[in-house]
C-alpha cells in the first residue's frame, strides 16, 4: 500500500514538472512576443501583413483626414459597441458563439476592432490557444496605452481590403480614385462590406456592379446607419437611390469576364448587437 502510494506520488510530481516546464516555456515565448508601448504607440511593419505603419508613410492617412461615412459604417458594422468596450464585447462573443453553434459552422465573428488591431500588428495567422492568449493579452494593452481615435486610426491604415491592397488610403484611391475624406455613403460602406472576406467580396468591383449578396450587404449597412441615426433621412435617399450606379457612374460596361455572385460561406458576418449602440462621443 505504501509502495503503491509513493509512486503515486512520484508519478504526480512528474506530471505536475512536465505542466509547470511547459507554462513555463509558455510564458517565456508570450513574453519574447509581447510588445513594448513604444511598439504600439510607434512606427512598425505590421506582422500580418508587412504593412509599414507610420505616420510618415505615403499610405498613411490621419483620421481626421477620412469621412464620416467611412468611421460611421465601420464602427457601426464591425464593432458597435467600439466606444463602450475595453477591448472585448462579451454579448457580441456570446451572441457569436450561439450563431454559430445552431448553423453547425464559423458563420459569425464576435472579434472587436481592438482585437483585429492586436492581430494585425502583431500576431501571425495561427489558430493556437497560445496565439489567442497573446491576442487578449495585446488586445487589453493596447486599449491602456492608445485612445479610441488612436486604434481606429491605426486600425484604417493597416487593415485589407482587396488583394495586396491594405489600408483605406491606397483602397479608395485603387477603388474610386479619391481620398479617403472624400467618400460618398456608398462607397464606405462598399468599403465597410469588403472587410470580412475581401478578394472574394472584391469580385463586384470589377464586374462594376454589385451582386445580389454585395447589393443586399451594401444596403443593409446604409440602411442601418439610418436606423441608428448615424445619417439623414435624404443622406439615407441619396445612398439609395445611388447604390446601383456607384461602382460604374459613367455607365461603361467592364470587359472582366462575369464571375459567380459572392455568397457567404465561412465568412464573418456582419457583427454588432441589433440594439442601439452608444453615441460615439469621441468622434
């Protein structure tokens, strides 16, 4: 009976090293990874995507330099409760998690735009729980040392949108050869409704006209800001009197040969609680 206990013991105790050498090598990797204010706050090539984030960079836009279509059918559709939350929206993740379990598969994201920052910046595309561990971890770092304006700032100038195609600088110009601060409503949340997916959602640009899923995406988004009261009534009837003519105002029709229409697969839906999000006070 002895005997039997002390190798139960022993065999507890090695268990016990093996999970306490292993949280240790965890620890010691997370924090050769953890990055320093100074990265957060300063000018670094993005881990992701390579991009170079820097004020001083020709892709580089302020912003105060972007328009209000833009910030408002962004944070409305991908992070409703951006000005609220500390980097995490637990009824999003919730209500995510729900979504995705009655359809059998990942049809919704519940990730903020802080969370997509700390990603981005920092993170490859890894699906480990220690990448994930190091994304709240950075998520809740970066919420302490940037302001909101200072996360969506950074957030515009490094994330996709089409095929080499990063930050909202180079896509308005490639997308509608004009700057940022001069987005129409449509054109934003045109914009706005590429992020989940967006060399694929991409494909109506070239057709110069939208698919019935992107028409439907883009729609719904304007008609959102309007029911939030993020827009006008006749911003409202502008938008959607101009969503069919957007992509092609000339009325050319493009040589690019007919592609399948968008359907969502796998894809990250739109995200954000049907209740009405907080005014954004920063802005």
């Amino acid at each position: 009976m002895t005997k039997t206990l002390i190798n139960t013991f022993k065999l507890s105790a090695k268990v016990a090293l093996v999970f306490f050498a292993a949280g240790l090598i965890m620890l010691t990797w997370m924090i050769s990874q953890f990055p320093t204010d100074k990265d957060i706050k300063g000018c670094i090539t993005t881990k992701l995507y390579k991009v170079d984030l820097c004020p001083t960079s020709k892709n580089y836009v302020h912003l105060k330099h972007v328009s209000e279509n833009m910030i408002k059918a962004l944070v409305l559709t991908e992070d409703s409760s951006f000005y609220q939350h500390h980097g995490f929206d637990f009824q999003e993740m919730e209500n995510s998690f729900k979504s995705n379990l009655e359809k059998g598969k990942f049809a919704r994201g519940g990730s903020t735009i802080t969370q997509q920052l700390a990603k981005n910046l920092f993170l490859s595309k890894d699906k480990t729980i220690q990448r994930k561990l190091l994304e709240a971890l950075i998520t809740m770092r970066i919420e302490k040392v940037l302001s909101k304006k200072e996360i969506l700032e950074k957030y515009l100038n490094v994330v996709q949108f089409g095929k080499d195609l990063y930050g909202l600088k180079p896509a308005s110009e490639f997308y509608f050869k004009k700057s940022p601060a001069e987005l129409s409503l449509d054109e934003s949340a045109f914009l706005v409704f590429l992020l989940p997916s967006p060399e694929k959602y991409s494909r109506s640009y070239f057709k110069k006209s939208l698919t019935p899923f992107a028409r439907h995406r883009v729609k719904t988004i304007i008609e959102r800001l309007f029911t939030y009261d993020r827009i006008t009534k006749e911003q409202y009837e502008v938008g959607t009197a101009n969503i069919d003519s957007f992509l092609n105002p000339s009325g050319s029709i493009s040589a690019t040969p007919s592609v399948d229409s968008e359907k969502p697969g796998s894809e990250q839906t739109f995200e954000g609680s049907e209740e009405d999000p907080l005014d954004e006070t920063e802005l």
